[in-house]
C-alpha cells in the first residue's frame, strides 16, 4: 500500500482505489446513463494502467467490475423515477448502505486503500470522509444538489478533494467548493469510426430534462430520419411525448448495449443532443464524435467545451417551451452544415479532449495528489 505519510509520489507508483458508484442503477450493460457508463470505464481503464480497483456498486452489476455489491434498494413509489426518488424508504435504505460501506471502510473489512474515489450524489461519504483511513476524492456529475449548503457550507473540505466534469459544473458549484476539472472519457477504441449515413441518432436516458421529444421536432423540420435510443427511465413521459410520435422515419430501437450503440451512432450522418437542463458534462456527444458523426446540441453545462465548428454545431439553448418555427429552421439548417463536416476531424477532436487516456491521467494526479498532502484520520 501507498502509505499516506509519503510527501511525494512518482508518477509511476500505482494505487489501490476504491471507487463508489450510485445506488440507484447497475454498473452493467446497458448502461442506465452516462454515470454507469462512465464508471466502468473508469475501473476498466484504472484497471489496465496498472492500479487495484475495486468498485462498490449496486445490486446486479457486472461482477468483473464491481467487486462490493450494496444490496437491492426497494423499489419506492412506482409512480416516481427511480433516478431522482425521494420515497423515504428509498432514501433510509440508501443512507444505510452508505453507512455499512463506510463503516467497512473505517474497520479495514474490505482491505486496504490509498484513495477512495466517490462517484455517488449522495452526501454520506463526503459527511463521513474525516473518518476514514486514506483520503476520498468525490467527482461532481451534476448540477448542485439539495445537500450542498448543508454540507459544504462551512468549508470544512479542502477544493482539493473534489472534481468536476467540466468547467460549466465547476462553476455552478462555486463558491461552496472550486474544484479541479477532469473531463469524463470514452474509450475510443470501443468508440470507433462508422461510415456515417442518411439519418439522424439521439441516444440517451429517456426523460424530459434530455428532452428527446425536441429531437423528434428538429428532425421533422430538417426532413430527415431519427433514430432513439435508451433506456425509457420516466415511462409517464416516453408514453405521452414519445410514443404517440413514432413512425416509420421516427424509430425507437429500445435500450441497445454499447456495441449495438457503437454501430448505430456510427451509421448516423449525425447526432442530435437536446437536453433542457445544464448538461454536466454531455457523453453522448463525445461517444458520436468518437464515431466521427458530427454533433447537433443546444449550448447547455458542459457540451460547449467539447463541441466546436468542427465536429458539429451548437444551438441556442431551449427550454420546455419548445421551439419556435425559426429555432427549428436554424436547427436544421445546423444539421445540413454539421452532416458536411470531414468525419475524420470530428473523431480527432474526440481523441483530443475526451479521450479515456486523458480523463485518467488526470484521476492519477487527483490521486497523487490527494495521498501526497494526507495526513491521516
């Protein structure tokens, strides 16, 4: 083990992490979103650079990546998404598997570690980190959460011990916390290069704030086909704005696993990203522009700092409104424009700024760094 008490680390020296996900939904493909998605790419990645990971994720995910398992939560009311559930038995069983984790944790029942890296947008670990036997990093994927104020508002946790995904989300959590940026990574070699085609792909959690029903919009306006994929998370939604708008040029193909998803993004001339809300990071566009398919989005969070006139075009940002008949003209006149663009240069600008590769360098010196000024419980 890295011992805590080291003033410096060689950037070679490997680490023993343990990486927490979120309750709520499986690190196993299909991936329920990006947060799944982008955790088992992580462990992966940590993985084959050299570091012992293990992951504490929930009931049912893929035992070769997850190797603590919390226990099945209850279901709740099932009229609610489970994502943003604030049922209290949902909410007790959550903060009882936090507590049983951590306390592992503190008693040393799951082995030793150098760093513990949070992922789940709970406030338990980041309440408990003083009490642990080796530093814990959190990463922020959303917007601020309810708990924030409550937690981090008497600045007692150092901005070193927490990332953002992009500078949009680092921005939205000032000044409660400043933290380092690491962009999230895709794995381009999953992500590989398609031979583009005639119609359009939105993929996706299936639910209002990603807002696919406006996909649906700009596709009729532009005259062309589309394409959605993803798991229908808010089901009230997909059968009142989806559903009654599928047709022979308007098709769902259901919630597709990753190499399924590589080959339909990879197919598409390009990739529409519609979201309402200030996407934190936005991995969908970086997994399209892996596959060289130009990207369409609104100017919302994070997607600004990885699309740019050359892998796509950006959209003035839209609300639940909907949009007017010249947004609709301009969104397809984007379209035209980003379907021309040289696939290859759409790819390089993904292998530039959301390669894996870089997304974990930048953990390891999160890393070293955090081991490097601990000083201990």
């Amino acid at each position: 083990m890295v011992r805590a008490q080291r003033e410096t680390v060689s950037p070679t020296d490997s680490f023993k992490v343990l990486i927490i996900a979120s309750l709520r939904y499986p690190i196993a493909q299909p991936f329920a979103g990006g947060l799944e998605a982008y955790t088992f790419s992580l462990a992966r990645g940590l993985q084959a650079r050299g570091h012992s990971v293990v992951v504490a994720g929930a009931d049912g995910s893929d035992p070769a990546v997850v190797g603590y398992e919390f226990g099945q939560l209850p279901t709740g009311d099932p009229s609610e998404r489970p994502d943003i559930t604030n049922h209290p038995i949902v909410q007790a069983a959550e903060q009882d598997a936090f507590a049983a984790l951590m306390e592992q944790l503190r008693d040393g029942l799951l082995g030793a570690f150098d760093v513990v890296h949070n992922n789940a947008p709970h406030p338990f670990p980041v309440e408990h980190a003083a009490t642990l036997p080796c530093p814990l990093i959190t990463t922020l994927h959303t917007p601020v959460l309810p708990w924030a104020e409550r937690v981090l508002g008497g600045r007692q946790h150092a901005d070193d011990d927490f990332v953002a995904v992009s500078r949009a989300t680092a921005r939205l959590w000032h000044p409660l916390v400043r933290p380092r940026v690491v962009r999230n990574g895709i794995d381009t070699q999953i992500w590989r290069p398609g031979p583009g085609g005639a119609g359009a792909v939105w993929s996706g959690r299936i639910v209002p704030e990603k807002a696919p029903h406006l996909a649906i919009d700009i596709a009729q306006a532009a005259g062309i086909d589309l394409t959605i994929a993803g798991p229908a998370i808010d089901t009230a939604y997909f059968a009142e704005a989806i559903a009654p708008r599928l047709t022979d040029r308007i098709r769902y193909v259901g919630h597709l696993r990753q190499t399924e998803l590589v080959e339909l993004v990879g197919r598409s001339v390009v990739a529409l990203v519609t979201p309402i809300w200030n996407e934190p990071f936005g991995l969908v566009a970086a997994e399209a522009m892996a596959c060289g398919t130009p990207v369409v989005a609104f100017a919302r969070g994070g997607l600004p700092e990885i699309v740019d006139r050359q892998s796509g075009r950006l959209l003035p940002p839209a609300d639940s409104s909907g949009l007017t008949r010249s947004q609709l003209r301009v969104a397809a006149t984007a379209i035209t424009e980003a379907a021309a663009l040289d696939r290859s240069t759409v790819r390089r600008r993904a292998q530039q700024k959301c390669s894996s590769a870089s997304m974990l360098r930048g953990y390891e010196r999160t890393y070293r760094s955090a081991i490097g000024r601990w000083d201990g419980p």
